[in-house]
C-alpha cells in the first residue's frame, strides 16, 4: 500500500517512512490512515512518501501472554525494517508495543532509525498530563510483565494496571475468538476494555495509557463514554512528522580481503589490538569480504594480465551496500587502482599509501631517505613515489638484483605467500633492506602487506650495524582506521570521507 502525494505549493525535501505491517494488521492499517490524514502531511503532501508493508507472519495469532517468545517477532521486523533500509527510506515505524521492548536491538543492526512509539508516547503525556498524575495502562500481558511503561514513565508518575479480572478480560477482547484484533469493535469485546478503563479509574488513574495499538480501534468510542484514553496511532503519526534529529549507526568498517588472505587477518588483528576496549561491544564493527579470486595487482601491472579493477570495485560496492562507512584495502599494489575505483564510490577509501608518507613526515621530518620494499608492481606504478612526492620525501628502491630477492621473498615457492615467514625469505628481506640502507635509507617502507608477517613495525631496526625504522603501512592504516571510528558522530560521515579523501 502506498501513498505518494505531489504539491506545487512549494519544493521539500522528501521524507520517506516505511511502516512495518502484519503484527497487527488493523491497528497498522489505523496508524497509515490517521499518518496520511494527520496536519502536517495535508499541509505539504509533496514532502512524504510512505510504504506500508506487510508480510504473512506465522505467530500474529499468538497471544502475547507474560510468556510470549520474541523470536519470530523479532527476525519478521528486522526482515521488513531492512528491506526498507535497502529501498532507501529515512526512517521505519513500527505499531506494535511488544516490538518496542525490543527496538534497540533491531535498530542497533540497521543504518536507519526505528521511530520510537514510546518516546512519541513520553513526549505527548509530558505536554498534556500534570506531573506526578496517576497513569492507568491497558497492555498485554508480556508487555506488562516486561515493565516497559515503568521505564519510561515510572520516575514522574504513578502507574496502574487493570485489576486481575478485568486484565484477564481484557485479553480475551483483544486476542480472543471474534476479539478486536480480528476487526470485532463493539458489543462484548468493547465491553470488557470499557470495564478495565473503569478499573483503571477506580484505582485513581486520571488517563488512560495505550499498551496495546488496537486500543486505537476503539478509542473514539471510550472517549465518548467519558474515558480519558489517549490515541496511540494519532501520537505516533504527528511524531513521525516531527524533523528527527539524524541517527548516526555505529562505525562499520569494511575489508577488502584476500589481497592476501593472511595480510587480511593480520590488519584486522591490528584493528582489534589498537581499539581502545573495555569489553567486546567497544571494538569497531567490521564487514570483510575475503576474496583471493581478485586478480593479482602485480601480474597485471607488470605483464598486463587480467585487470583486478572490476574485481576491487564490486567487491567494495558490496561493502558499501552492506554499510561501510569507510573501505580498507590492506594491500599496498591494489592502491594502484584506488583512483580510478574512489570516484564510483559513496563511501572512501582510505589510502593506506598517502597515510603512511603522511606518518613518516610527521614522525621523522621531511630529511629522512625512505626506502621501499614492496612488489615490482608497486615500484613499477609509482604509487609511493607519488605520495612521497607530495610530502617532500625522496624514495628509493632496491636495485635489480635486490628487487628481484624482495620478489621472491613475496611470490617464490618459499616466500610469504606460500606460507613461510622464517628462512630463505626472510634472509631475502633482510639483504634487500641492508642494501637500502647503504644507498642511505634511515626509514625502510614495508610496503607489501604480506611483509610485516616477516619483518615487524620498529622505530629502531639493526642491520649489520644499520640503524633503520621499519614502517608497517598495515599498522598505519590499522590506527588511521580506528581514529576514524572514534571520530564518528553526528558529523562523523563528514570527517570521515573528508579525512580519508585528503590522502587519496
């Protein structure tokens, strides 16, 4: 069901909202119609677009007794509420007061917000009823039992439920055979929720709280015969069109992995090591795709094999559909191909490269000599040398002797790639880096990410009476990451993309 309005009176911004139906199919349909008809929307019809949505869901026919288990419940509005993440609305309402016992946990796991029908609740008794008033609450029994209104309302006031009978009463109108929940608005089942208002008023309830949305269905008639109960859907409707302040979801961080796959898992323990934790919810959220299909960066720089381009850039898009809020790429060589990707890209990269040039002027000045011991592919593409540049730093390379070791080191049947980190590779690194030293190299660049599982992050290495730093692009680009995450907040999207595109 949809409702898409245009107007010629004046150009806004359009406001999406996604309506999760199915956990009450009338009490859904209600809030659309009192969301439709309610003032701010007749004002500027053009300004909304609204998608009501509504799925076969097994347990609906379940009463929510003080038992009652969430768990389809649940994973049937995570399903709806991510579908309309995907379709790109702004924001999900959810008419259900069960759901909201759980809301947090379903927000928690999407990049949209979940309108809170509490919070719309809080916000309206805090204009209109008189603080320290006795609350009267017609709920279910699992959300009564779940103390959800004492949450939010137990502090400025006192609350109320039906007495045993008339709860019991009030259940079986609701949930029951021929029950409203089944559109039956009159006779017995208005009756019994009639006798629990009065039960709420006897015990000194001066208004009427909605537990339970289908209160909506009937409230006009409980008003009428004098009952002070307030409209849930008509609340949570004028809510909805409030401006909302943005949600901003945790920091994701997504990977393209399997450039290689053990430099993968050694960037994200780097991750892991360098975030500030007190326990396993303070670390960063991380979304990597490990792909090894990727073609090799250094054969098609070097022999013009297969171009790993495409690979790169569906790789990230699939990262970024899955939330990203930045891209790492631990693998120095595919940064040859960072430029060309970025610019189809909703979200940065960050580039590992321009980070750690950028790191080494800080840390050592602009009269350190770098040297690099990276791929022919990478030596071959300039990458480093470009960024290197920009910062007033001069590079240098091993010879073709050397870079031939540095390449057998990476690739050969002994080397990094197949597995080894001790023996003939390592001695190969080590004479290449010797020999980088003596050209005059007082800083060495790590710069394939499979090196640093051989060679580690040093301020002061010794080479044969060589003192020399040794720098790990993957722990540059591990903390550049993590900084990023603590920076994220209500202008963290923009600090973030700014940041990362300053180096790119």
């Amino acid at each position: 069901m949809k409702a898409k309005a245009k107007s010629s009176r004046k150009a806004s911004v359009v406001r999406k909202l996604g309506i999760v139906g199915g956990l009450g199919s009338l009490a859904g349909g209600d809030l659309f119609y009192k969301l439709v008809k309610s003032r701010a929307v007749l004002e500027d019809q053009g300004r909304y677009h609204f998608l009501f949505e509504q799925h076969p869901f097994k347990d609906v026919l379940l009463p929510l007794d003080q038992g009652a288990s969430m768990t389809s419940r649940k994973f049937y509005v995570y399903q709806v509420c991510k579908s309309f993440e995907d379709g790109g609305f702004d924001a999900v309402m959810l008419p259900c007061f069960a759901s909201h016992t759980f809301r947090a946990e379903i927000e928690e796991e999407l990049g949209i917000p979940v309108l809170d029908m509490m919070a719309a609740l809080t916000r309206h008794v805090s204009h209109t009823v008189p603080p320290q008033a006795m609350l009267g609450v017609i709920a279910s029994d699992f959300v009564r039992h779940c103390g959800l209104f004492e949450r939010h309302f137990g502090k400025d006031f006192q609350i109320v439920y039906p007495d045993a009978d008339a709860q019991a009463g009030l259940m079986e109108a609701m949930y029951g055979l021929n029950g409203i929940k089944d559109g039956h608005l009159e006779g017995v089942p208005l009756e019994a929720v009639y006798r629990a208002c009065l039960s709420l008023q006897a015990r000194g309830a001066t208004v009427i709280l909605p537990g339970m949305t289908e209160l909506s269905l009937v409230c006009a008639d409980l008003q009428r015969r004098g009952i002070t109960v307030l409209d849930i859907n008509e609340i949570y409707a004028d809510f909805a069109t409030l401006d909302q302040q943005p949600r901003r979801p945790p920091f994701k961080l997504g990977i393209v992995g399997g450039v290689g796959p053990a430099a993968t898992v050694d960037f994200m323990a780097k991750v892991v090591a360098n975030t500030p934790a007190g326990k396993d919810q303070d670390h960063i959220k991380m979304v990597v795709e490990q792909n090894p299909q990727i073609p090799d960066r250094t054969a098609n720089l070097l022999r013009d094999e297969t171009d790993p381009t495409m690979a790169m850039y569906a790789t990230c898009k699939r990262l970024e559909s899955a939330g990203a809020n930045a891209i790492a790429i631990p693998c120095n060589t595919a940064h040859a191909f960072v430029e060309r990707i970025q610019a189809h890209l909703r979200v940065p990269i960050v580039n590992m490269l321009g980070e750690t040039v950028a790191w080494i002027a800080r840390t050592y000045g602009s009269g350190k000599v770098i040297g690099l011991l990276a791929t022919s592919g990478t030596v071959q593409s300039q990458v480093y040398h470009q960024a290197a540049c920009h910062a007033g730093l001069q590079v240098l390379t091993p010879g073709v002797d050397y870079q031939a070791m540095v390449m057998d080191a990476i690739y050969g049947p002994r080397g990094i790639k197949a597995g080894f980190t001790q023996g003939l590779c390592k001695e190969q690194l080590l004479l290449a880096a010797e020999h980088l030293c003596e050209l005059g190299a007082g800083v060495l660049i790590l710069g394939c990410t499979e090196l640093p599982l051989v060679l580690a992050h040093c301020e002061a290495f010794d080479i044969n009476g060589h003192t020399v730093a040794l720098v790990d692009p993957t722990m540059i680009l591990a903390l550049k990451c993590v900084a990023l995450a603590q920076r994220h907040g209500p202008v963290g999207a923009r600090l973030a993309r700014d940041e990362a595109n300053a180096v790119s």
